[in-house]
C-alpha cells in the first residue's frame, strides 16, 4: 500500500474496531484481532513490527494471576471471608452491605476486580436469600467497590497494568501516590450507599438470626492446598513490592508465582490454564497491534502535538484534561482501549514537550479511566458481569436506572481525584505523615456518621435500583 494511504487506513480500521467494541455487535476480541490482521495484511505493519507492539509484560502478568488466583478459588477462602464478614455484621443488612464492600475493594486491589466479582456475587445471593431482601442494593455497591478497589493497585485493574507496564511504575508507586485517594473516594462512596438504603434495607431479625447460623468454616474445601496457596499468593505480592528493587518486571514476579503454585501443588495443568481468561488476552494482543500502527503511521505524534497545542503545554491543564476526559470516555466505551490509546499519546507529548516527569498525567489517566468505570452499566467488565449474573437469578436492571445513581456518584469520585491530583501538583509526592492524617481524619468522622445513622430504626419503603 502506499505510503499516503496508510495514515487515513490505519484511522479507519482503529475507528471500526472501536465502534464495533463499542456496539457489541461482534465479540470485542474477534474484532480486535481482525482488526490487527488487516493492518498486517495491508503492510502498515510488518510482522516483526507487530510482534515488537504487544506488551508482553502485561499479557505475562494477566496470566500468572489469572493461574494463582484460579487455583486458589478452588480452596473456598473467597467464600469464607464473604461469609465471615457477613457474620461479623450480626446479620444486620447495612453493615453486611458494608462489609462485603470492603471484602470486594480489597480482594480487587490484591487479585482482580472481575475474578473479585464472580466470587463474591454467588456468595451474595445467598445471604441476601436468607435475609429475604433485595440482592441489588449489594450488588450495586459491590461493582463500585471492586472498581474503586481495584484502582489503588497496579495489579488491581487492566487500565494500571497496561500505564505500569509501559512506564516502569512499580506497585508501591501506585500505592503510595493513588491507595490514599482511593480510600477517601472509597469511603465517601459506602457513606452515601448507607444514607441511600438506610431507611430501605431492613428484614426480621428471625432472619437476621439465619445469617448467624451459616459457618465460614463449611466453604474450605481443601485445607492443604488453601496453606500452599496463600503461601505463595503471599510471596507474590511480596514480589511486586519489591519488584523495583531487585529489577524484575512484574510479569515474571507473577509467572514465577504461578510457576512455583503449579509446582508445589501438583495441579492439573491443562485445568490451571483453563483458568486463563484467553478471549481478554488475544483482545489485548489485537488491541496493541492496531495501536502500534497508529504510531508507525505518525498519528499518534500528531494528536499529541495537538493536545500540547490546546493545554498550551502546561502539565496542570493537561492532566486535568486527561482526568475528565478518561472519566466520561471510560463511562461509556472499555476503558482498556481508551488506555492503549492514551499511553503511547501521552508519552509522546512528553516526548515533544521536552517533559521528563510524567507522572501526573499518568495518575489522571488512571483515576480516570478506572473510577469512570463506574459512571453506567457498561463502563468496566465487573459491571457486565455482575449485571449479567444477576439476570441469570432473575435481578434485572435497565442502563437508565444504573445511570441515575452511578453516574453521579461516580462524578463525585472524579471531584475528589481532582482535588487530590491539585494537591499532589502544587505540595509535589503528599508527605506520608500528611496523608495518614487526612485518611484518618475522614474516616473518623465518616464512622462516627455511620454509628449514628446504624442506630436509627430504618424504615420500610421501596428501594431504588430495585427490580
């Protein structure tokens, strides 16, 4: 193909696969692939081009957990600490609301938020069947959880795959310099979930007695294999917080811990890496394909030097941009796309701009595209799948009723990320001191408001979001 064609052919096929994804007509990975073969088969990409654009680390790193977290499911412990934490709120619905919010945020943040979601959402009917309420109002909470959870890792969520692959981010920057926002938007979330069904949640306490009754220790399904598993899980995550130190990508942390998992445990091989979610690997092979050509084509280059053309090259504006941009796009389109684009764009507006620190940009384009997840029904994979289990148990929800209460409360947390992100501009990296403070500080107060709103008798109405 000629070389004047090629920028015009590389945008067409990148804007039909993204309508495609976008429609769900087609199978986003079955699309994303064609899509990269045709940039092949055209020559806008040679084959050892495109084999040079997949990031292997972030592929590497998928699968590795994707083993580990596949064997251990099979122990039970996901089950167990749903069931635990529903006991410890003494069968009272909000604090099992509650509690199973913080069991979803913090397994998203150390596994996955969509592996998180098909643990917990089966658990979830069950206490909810024999409390006889609703299972929506835990549900909704639980897909904000997993979503805003998953944001405080660079494990936790696709999107910080993807950004700490291709920058050298390791896991403790995304804990230092992004867990102390998350907790705030994560805690602000739940305090308004709680105000929201406090006065619409409420069953016998006959019923709240069944809750009781149910015994953690009857999901573990194999002792043995739980100790090998949470060893090792351990030693993994031990990895990825030091990672950075003894310079190992975190790919190989992860496949090294599935490695040794699949060693000391004698599993099933063939069973393990049916584990692997396959169809979201070969998605992103084809998505970074089709991203690569945009920037062997020169189009990637030219939107940078238009957005440092618009932002006047001033690092604020920039990532503030980013930070609402990422928010609204990732609402309603797969964040993960919108990411793949962003990263080589951003980095080349560093690269123009003569912009050696990045680091802001990179903290809104994660904020944004993670917490914007939460904004509809569609807008990361935990809400699809939660949503489709859900249909499955006859719980239906229409896109227009998720909007009315996710979306602004997903605007809420973009407010909070920019206040953050002002802060962390204009004091530089938040002192540690300065920042436990502030999380102690909203969390003492926000307890002290939920105690006082937990004593209250709540009061029998219809719920929202209800089926």
């Amino acid at each position: 193909m000629p070389e004047q064609y090629q920028p015009i052919v590389a945008i067409a096929v990148f804007l039909i696969t993204y309508a495609i994804i976008v429609s769900e007509k087609i199978h986003r990975t079955v699309i994303a692939l064609a899509g990269a073969m045709v940039v092949v088969l055209l020559g806008i990409l040679s084959l050892d081009s495109a084999v040079h654009a997949v990031d292997f680390n972030t592929i590497g790193l998928l699968v590795g957990m994707m083993i580990i977290v596949g064997v251990t499911r099979k122990t039970g412990v996901f089950e167990f600490l749903a069931i635990k934490a529903a006991r410890a709120s003494g069968g009272e619905p909000l604090k099992i609301l509650a509690a199973l919010a913080l069991v979803t945020a913090v397994l998203s943040a150390l596994l996955d938020n969509v592996t998180t979601v098909l643990l917990i959402v089966p658990v979830t009917f069950a206490i909810t069947n024999q409390l006889k309420i609703s299972p929506w109002p835990f549900l909704f909470t639980e897909i904000l959880a997993s979503n805003i959870g998953g944001t405080a890792t660079l494990i936790g969520d696709p999107p910080n795959i993807m950004i700490g692959s291709a920058t050298g981010l390791g896991f403790m920057d995304f804990v230092f310099n992004l867990t102390p926002v998350v907790v705030v938007v994560y805690v602000v979330t739940i305090f308004l979930l709680q105000l929201i069904y406090r006065d619409r949640l409420d069953t016998p306490e006959e019923l709240k007695a069944n809750i009781m009754q149910m015994n953690e220790q009857d999901e573990i399904k194999d002792a043995v294999l739980l100790k090998k598993c949470l060893v090792i899980l351990g030693l993994t995550i031990l990895g990825f917080v030091l990672h950075q130190y003894v310079h190992l990508e975190s790919s190989v942390i992860a496949l090294a811990g599935a490695s040794f998992l699949l060693l000391v445990t004698r599993e099933d091989v063939e069973h393990a890496l049916a584990a692997v979610e396959w169809p979201v690997l070969f998605f992103f092979i084809g998505l970074f394909v089709i991203i690569g050509a945009l920037e062997e084509v020169g189009v990637i280059e030219m939107v940078a030097k238009w957005a440092l053309e618009t932002t006047g090259g001033n690092m604020l504006p920039t990532g503030m941009l980013i930070l609402w941009l990422s928010a609204i796009a990732s609402a309603f389109v797969d964040n993960i796309p919108f990411v793949a684009t962003m990263i080589p764009l951003i980095q080349d507006m560093g690269r123009l701009g003569g912009i050696t620190d990045l680091n802001l940009l990179w903290w809104s384009l994660s904020l944004g595209a993670c917490l914007g997840g939460n904004g509809t029904i569609i807008g990361a994979s935990a809400n699809v799948v939660v949503v489709g289990m859900a249909e499955k148990r006859g719980v239906r929800i229409t896109f227009i009723e998720f909007l009315k209460l996710a979306f602004p409360l997903m605007l809420m947390s973009i407010v909070i990320s920019t206040g953050y992100l002002l802060l962390w501009y204009f004091l530089g990296h938040l002192p540690a001191a300065g920042i436990t403070l502030g999380i102690g500080i909203v969390l003492a107060v926000l307890s002290k408001a939920l105690n006082g709103l937990l004593l209250k008798k709540p009061k029998k109405e219809v719920s929202p979001l209800e089926p």
